[in-house]
C-alpha cells in the first residue's frame, strides 16, 4: 500500500511505525490495516464515480472500524447476512445507507431489513419476492428493491468466483425473459418499490469488457422495463468485482478509467432507448481493502528441501497459514512475500510460505524468493491480505484468528482483537 516503506536499516515501516515494534506491541501474526490508504481508495472511487453510489462490499472485510471509515469517507455499505448488518449497525451507520444481498436471506433477514429501513433490498428469487411482498405488507412498508439479473457473462476468473454465467445460483436469468419476469412482479407488487436492476459478474476481474457487456445487457433490460410497464427506475447497479494488484504482474484499471467506461456504455444504452440516464452504484470489496492490509508473521522454522531437479527450495514456516489466508489454498492466489525486519545482502533462494496448519496444502506463499539466511524470528509481511483473508479466516487445528492492528496518522491500535483458546474454550460446551 501508498505508505509502506522499507528504512535504512532494512525493515519495513507503515504510516512511520515499523515492524517490529508492530510486532512487539501486538504480536504475530496479525493483519496491519493501513487505514490512510483505504481512505485515500475509497475517496479514489467516489471521485472516479461522481455523482454514483460506491457501495463498500463488507463481506470483503468486516468490522465497526472498517465499515465507520468507509462510511465517514461518503460511501454505503453492501452488507449480505444478519451478521455484517449487525457489525454495520454496532458501528452507527444509517440503515438507509445500506444494501443487503444473499441468494438466500432468512425471515428473520427480511424482516430486520424491512423494519429498520435498510436502503435496497436485492431480490434473488421469485421466493423471496413473495416473502419481501408479504413482510412490507404485514409491516406497512414500501422497501426499495433491486432485482439482481445474471447477465451471461463469464467473466475470466476463477470459475469459483465467476457468478454470471448461466449454471450458478445467483440473480434472474436473462434468458427466457427470466429476469424481466422478477422486475415485472415487483413492479406490479403493491407495497415494493423496484429501485432498478443490479447485476454482478464475478471477482477479480481485470478485463473492462466483461464488465462493458454487463452493464450494457442490464441497461438495455433497464430501459426496457421503463418503456413497458412507463415506470422510471431510479438507480442501475454494476456490481463489485474490479481486480486488484496481488503481485507487480497484475496491473489493474483505474477507478477513472473503469467509471468512464461504464458511464459511456450505461449512457449509450439509455439514448438509445430514449430513457433518461439512472443513477449508477457500484459495489467494490477487494480493490478498496485488498491493497490496504499486509500480514505480518513470524518466522519458527527453515527447511530446505531437495526437488526433483536437483534444485533446492526453502520451506519458510510461519505462525499462521491456512487459518489466516486459505485463498492460496482455495484458489491457487498469488501472493508475495518479503523479509520485513531486516536488509540481508544473501544471496535469493527460491522459497515457499506455509503455515502451521496439518495438511501440506497450508501454503500462504506459493514461490518465492527470500534471501537465503531467513531464520526463525524473522518478520515475513505478505501484503494484499485485507480482502477474503481475516473474513474467511478459520479456526482449523483450534488457531484463534490474528487480530487486526490499524494505524493511522502514525499511530496504532487494535480494531479487532486477537482471538484466544479461551474464546474457542468457551464455545465447547460438551
Ligand atoms: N457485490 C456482490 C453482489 C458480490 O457478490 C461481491 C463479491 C461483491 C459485490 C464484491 O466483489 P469484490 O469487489 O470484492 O470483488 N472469496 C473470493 C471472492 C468472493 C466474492 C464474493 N462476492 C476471493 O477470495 O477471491
């Protein structure tokens, strides 16, 4: 991230803390939020997209902190279970500035959302259109709907995280009238306002068409929808799922060049029509956190291994690992990883970062090139971590989760606190 810097004596500082003295106070390993630098991301994306509504995708990573910063810099929050809501409302936040989504929200879920005025609700199903038809009504409210549509697009990402293509559980299918079937009921259902369409095409997408064909399939259902039914939709919204950079061979777009690009495809659509242009939103997780947090380990054991060629490669074990970053494992990720508490002029040997963990996929580096005396009690920083890593975080072999150490305007404190074996102690009641 911008304020990451390495000193003279070779260790790595953020904000002008370093490293160890990161590591003294709070421990390893623990994630460091460089928050400066996730303010100045999310000002980048309202700037880029002014006029729209950037929504601050919490599932990405979720804390008061967090969504209050995110919230203090003019963005909304798209929070997707009872959960996130929770974290949103204990950290203050106005429920009309939220957006709740899930392709399987409960009752309970529904019920909350509609009661306190939660700003959008995104439909997923002809379902929970019933069911949100059936709360409003019981409640005497008139909650603002979006209806997601699945766009086609098979966005070239991992196939796990690609959501648009046809064989996947999320949004109203554009083919076969799918979707326009959902708008029209909740066009036609009397106590839902139907805000506009939202679609999503996936995560970490690099590619600016993929995101071109989708804004412009559901602009064109959008003005569709008015000129049938002479409804005005207020709000269209794109999504999440702009890449970020793990390492220096990813090179994303710009927050300018990708609104630019929108806004002309969305105008286009809508002239063509000959419907006034909607308000845009967005919803980006992972590029406004993502780049925002390094982990920080420590070293316990080396091991050089022999390969098969002849070669050697140096298993770099940390106090971490799966629990803390399974997206190496899960996804084939791509992180990097330096030597952060120290310059060392040894030669680079090629290495692997793996965990603690029982099982040998417990990889957080897959290749890597460390200089050759990394030694137990070494600072490892992988940085990138702040999206999908502490959210999908895990207590597999009984590891409490890292906390969460922020530090801003030189200065640091703990915005979430390390998890202990009493905490985990404690939900073993048997
Ligand atoms: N909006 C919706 C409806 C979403 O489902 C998502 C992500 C986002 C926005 C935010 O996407 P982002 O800008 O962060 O890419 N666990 C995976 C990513 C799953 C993304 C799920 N939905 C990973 O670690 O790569």
């Amino acid at each position: 991230s911008a304020n990451v810097e390495r000193a003279d004596t070779g260790a790595v500082h953020v904000g002008g803390l370093s490293v160890e003295k990161l590591a003294a106070e709070f421990g390893t390993p623990a994630y460091v939020f460089d928050e400066d630098d996730f303010r100045a991301r999310c000002r980048a994306w309202t700037e880029a997209f002014d006029g729209a509504d950037v929504f601050y995708a919490s599932k990405a990573f979720c804390s008061k902190a967090v969504l209050r910063a995110a919230a203090e810099e003019g963005l909304f929050v798209d929070v997707c279970t009872a959960g996130e809501l929770a974290v949103a409302l204990a950290a203050g936040l106005d429920p009309a500035r939220l957006g709740l989504h899930g392709n399987n929200k409960s009752l309970a879920e529904l019920h909350q959302a509609v009661e306190i005025g939660v700003g959008r609700i995104v439909a997923d199903s002809f379902q929970e259109i019933e069911r949100l038809e059936a709360i409003a009504r019981e409640l005497g409210k008139r909650p603002n709907v979006m209806v997601r549509v699945n766009v086609g697009v098979e966005a070239h990402t991992h196939e796990f995280i690609a959501t648009a293509h046809e064989d996947q559980k999320f949004g109203f299918s554009l083919a076969d009238d799918v979707a326009y079937e959902a708008a029209r009921r909740v066009i036609e259902a009397p106590h839902l306002e139907l805000l506009g369409l939202h679609s999503h095409i996936g995560s970490q997408i690099f590619d600016t068409a993929a995101f071109e064909i989708s804004a412009a399939r559901v602009a064109r259902l959008q003005a569709k929808l008015q000129t049938d039914f002479g409804v005005r939709l207020a709000e269209l919204d794109l999504g999440g799922g702009f890449g970020m950079a793990y390492t220096t061979q990813d090179d994303p777009q710009t927050p300018a060049v990708i609104a630019e690009s929108l806004r002309r495809i969305v105008a286009d659509e809508c002239a063509a029509a000959g419907i006034d242009v909607p308000r845009l939103s967005i919803e980006p997780g992972r590029s406004l956190v993502g780049p925002s947090m390094f982990t920080l380990y420590e070293v316990g054991t080396v091991k050089p291994v022999t390969l098969s060629a002849g070669a050697s490669r140096l298993y770099v074990s940390v106090d971490g690992g799966i629990s803390d970053n399974i997206r190496t494992a899960l996804y084939d990720a791509t992180y990097s990883a330096t030597l952060a508490s120290r310059a060392s002029g040894a030669a680079p040997a090629l290495a692997r970062v793996v965990g603690k963990h029982c099982e040998s996929g417990d990889i957080v580096v897959k290749d890597e090139f460390l200089p050759a005396d990394v030694a137990p009690g070494d600072l490892i920083a992988v940085p990138g971590t702040g999206a999908y890593c502490r959210s999908m975080g895990s207590n597999y072999n009984h590891v409490p989760r890292p906390p969460v150490v922020a530090v801003s305007g030189g200065e640091a404190r703990v915005i979430l606190a390390r998890e202990t074996v009493d905490d985990l102690l404690r939900l073993d009641v048997g």
